[in-house]
C-alpha cells in the first residue's frame, strides 16, 4: 500500500502574446488552495423500451481551476495583466514520489478576486479556465 500525498509542485507555462503577455516557466509556490473541478462529466441516458440505461454520454469541455495565493509586493506572475492580455496558458501538478502528473491545457484566466482579513492576510482568489486535461 502506498503513502498518502502531503505535497506537490504546480507548474505554470505562460507562452508570450502580440499584446504584450508576458512568457513565463515558474513553479507556483505561494498557493495555498488549488482545486480542479472537471467539467467532462458522464450521464446516464434512457431510451423508451430499453429497461435501465440504454449508454452514456460523455460531455464535452474542460472545466475549472480555483486557486488561492498570497498576495506579494511583486507577484511572481502578474494574473490581472494574464486576464486582460487574454494570456493562454499551461498549468501542470505533479505529486511527490514520482507521483499523479496532470497537465491543464489552453487555460486563460477567468477572474482575479481580492481578499483581506483583520489578520493581515492578503490573499488573492483567481479563478481560470481550461479546455482539457492530460
């Protein structure tokens, strides 16, 4: 039996636009959320006379990533001027050990958040979406 996963690395590739996106390789280390919601879901179908499901249909599409990061004096990737340039993007995981490895293509930046607490915490939500994962 393995050994559970208690940290991975996530990667982002930024590739350079006309508009002035600016190209970038880093790996992401001031998140403290990461959550992928997949929106290539299967459904079940019915058809008359047929008792049960008559097959599945698998849905197209990408889906979603949420992440939390703290806020810096000069970030190490600037997500508001990514959304703006309409910056296409690449974001890989890969867990310790040689572990699970996943890469989220065509990803552009859906909407930057802001958030402050009484405890001097400044955290930005950014929220991207991707066309596929591999």
């Amino acid at each position: 039996m393995g050994e559970p996963i208690s940290n991975s690395k996530i990667y982002l590739d930024a590739s350079a636009t006309p508009g002035g996106g600016v190209a970038a390789s880093l790996w992401l280390q001031r998140l403290t959320s990461f959550k992928a919601n997949d929106a290539q879901s299967a459904e079940g179908k019915k058809a008359i006379g047929v008792g049960g499901f008559a097959g599945y249909i698998y849905k197209n599409g990408g889906g979603t990533i949420a992440i939390t990061e703290l806020r810096q004096d000069k970030p190490q990737f600037d997500w508001r001027k990514a959304r703006k340039k309409r910056q296409l993007m690449q974001i890989t995981t890969q867990d310790e050990n040689g572990g699970v490895r996943e890469k989220f293509l065509r990803v552009v930046v859906s909407k930057v958040d802001k958030s402050m607490d009484d405890e001097g915490n400044h955290t930005d939500e950014i929220e991207l979406i991707y066309g596929e994962s591999v």
